[in-house]
C-alpha cells in the first residue's frame, strides 16, 4: 500500500514537473501570468513556467497578417462605389503586451478605421479620379492607421486599394461611353484614310488629264505635220494650197464615212451626209480659201505701202 501511494506520488510529481515545460512556435509569442497577473513573454523554443501557479494567458502571432475590409461610399459626383482595402500588419515584437491587453479584437478596430479614413477621403474625388488616386487613398489610410495603432503595439506595413467596384449601371454606362470614345477615333481615322484615298485619286486623275492633254497635243501636232507634209507633196506636182487643203479634207470626209460604215452598232448621223453635199463644201472651201489669199495680198500690199515689211522675209534677207 505504501509502495502504491509512493508511485502515485511520483507520478504526480512528474505530471507537475511536465505541466511547467511547453513550446512556443517560431514568430509566436507566449503571454504568462502568475495568479491572474502578467509576468513576462516566451518566445520560440522550449520554455518553462513554474507548475500550478504560471498559465498561458494567450499567444500573439508575431508574423506579418492581412485584413481584407470592404467599406462602400460615395463620391463627388454622387456615384455609390465599393473599395476593397487590404491592410497588412504585424505586431511589434517589444509591443507584445500592449497588442494583448489593450485591444480586445484588433482586426474591429483596424476596420473602423479604414471606414473613417475611405469615407472622409473618397467623398472627395470623383469617379474617374477614385481611379486615378487610388494609392493617394491607399497612403491616407496607412497614415491615420500608423498613427492609431501605434499606440496598440501594431505596425502597419502596407495598405493597398486592391478594387475599386462601382455600381453595374455605372460600370454599364462607363464602358459605353469608352466604346463610343474608340468608334469616334476609329471614324476619324477612316475618314482620314477616305480623305487620303480621294487626295491621290484627285492628284493621279490630274496626271491622268495632263497626260492626255499631252497625248492630245502630240496627236494634233504630229497631224498637222502630216498634213504640211500632204501639200507640199500635192504642191510638188502642181496641185495649189487651196485645191490641195480641199482635197485633203474631202479624202478625211470619206474615210471618216467609211470608219463609220465599219461600225455595225454606230448610231451616228453625219449631216450633211451626200455626195453633192462634199462636192458644195468643197467648193465653198475654195471659195474662202481665194477670198483669204486675195484680202492677204492686199493686205501685203497696203503693209508694203506704209513701209512694213514682213519679218519673215526680212530674216529670209
């Protein structure tokens, strides 16, 4: 029986021992207290309490946390938005004992804080600038946070917007009007490329003109060289300059009649169309043909008689 209590004893003893010996995690902190009371922090590693009067109040994690808050506001121009803010924080590790005993619930009062800050901040701004500043409204934040939290043993290592959420009739009637903005740069860029595409059909029908002109000219040029060359051959055999321009033109008459005759599908009317009717043309030619020439010999003659002297002849001298 003695020997019975005597182990139980032990036993005892071991389990007290053993109650006082605990482990703490990496980037952890141990919160002891004595009889209700505060005496001291364990960090990572094995650590000792004394058995029965020492607890573990709690554990603070000294790593870097995230807390998502989500607060909806409105801005400027009366548009209701939801702005995701993510703020990441840690606890001081000289600060341990302020992060456990001042704050209750830590994440509530970062909450409340990032309400206060957004909704004095975005009022503000107007949509577009919401989007714009975000980081302006990130660095409001972690300011009023750093300030506030400080004091509770907290660092505040970063805020980001991270969405900015407006509501699905403005999202809507955003992106019409960004869609209406590229189908005006898209028309006016067609109507550039248009503009440009008539400006080179203008320039290339101009050169097409002027090289037809030109082609004209050249045509008309080389016929009334052929027909110089047809009167002095006609001139050379003694047909004068008047027989032999009517001659000309009645052979020109005649082949013309004679192109059209080719032509099964022509529509054209020559008037007047007969032989009589050439043979009255001609000589009405030769007619005006010895009018002229007598009104230039007598015009030769008056010049002559004043002292005029034609400048062809002067240079044949």
């Amino acid at each position: 029986m003695g020997q019975i209590i005597t182990y139980a004893g032990i036993f005892l003893l071991v389990l007290i021992i053993l109650s006082g010996i605990f482990m703490v995690k990496q980037q952890t902190a141990a919160i002891i207290e004595r009889f209700g009371k505060f005496i001291g922090t364990r960090h990572s590693g094995l650590q000792f309490k004394i058995p029965v009067f020492d607890k573990i109040a709690g554990r603070v994690n000294l790593r870097i946390q995230q807390l998502d808050v989500v607060v909806e506001t409105k801005t400027k121009d009366d548009v209701f938005v939801r702005l995701k803010i993510s703020v990441q924080f840690q606890v001081r590790k000289d600060a341990v004992y302020d992060a456990f005993y001042k704050l209750e619930n830590p994440h509530d009062q970062i909450t409340s804080y990032v309400f206060d800050v957004v909704r004095a901040e975005v009022p503000k701004m107007k949509l577009d600038d919401v989007f714009e500043r975000k980081d302006d409204i990130a660095i409001a934040v972690k300011s009023e946070l750093n300030e506030a939290m400080s004091n509770y043993g907290f660092d505040i290592i970063k805020t980001l917007v991270t969405d900015i959420d407006p509501d699905l009739q403005v999202k809507e009637a955003m992106n019409r009007i960004n869609a209406a903005e590229r189908e005006k740069v898209a028309a006016e860029f067609e109507a550039e490329a248009e503009r440009i595409k008539i400006v080179a059909k203008a320039r290339a029908e101009a050169e097409s003109k002027r090289l037809q002109g030109q082609g004209i000219a050249d045509q008309r040029r080389e016929i009334a060289r052929g027909l110089e060359e047809s009167v002095d051959v006609l001139n050379n055999v003694g047909i004068n300059s008047q027989e032999a321009s009517a001659l000309i033109v009645v052979t020109q008459h005649y082949d013309t009649l004679q192109s059209m005759g080719e032509q099964t599908n022509s529509n054209l009317i020559l008037m007047p169309n007969s032989p009589q009717a050439g043979s009255n043309m001609l000589n009405d030619m030769i007619t005006s043909f010895v009018a002229s020439n007598q009104i230039g010999e007598q015009m030769k003659k008056e010049n002559e008689a004043k002292g005029i002297v034609n400048r062809k002849n002067k240079a044949d001298d």
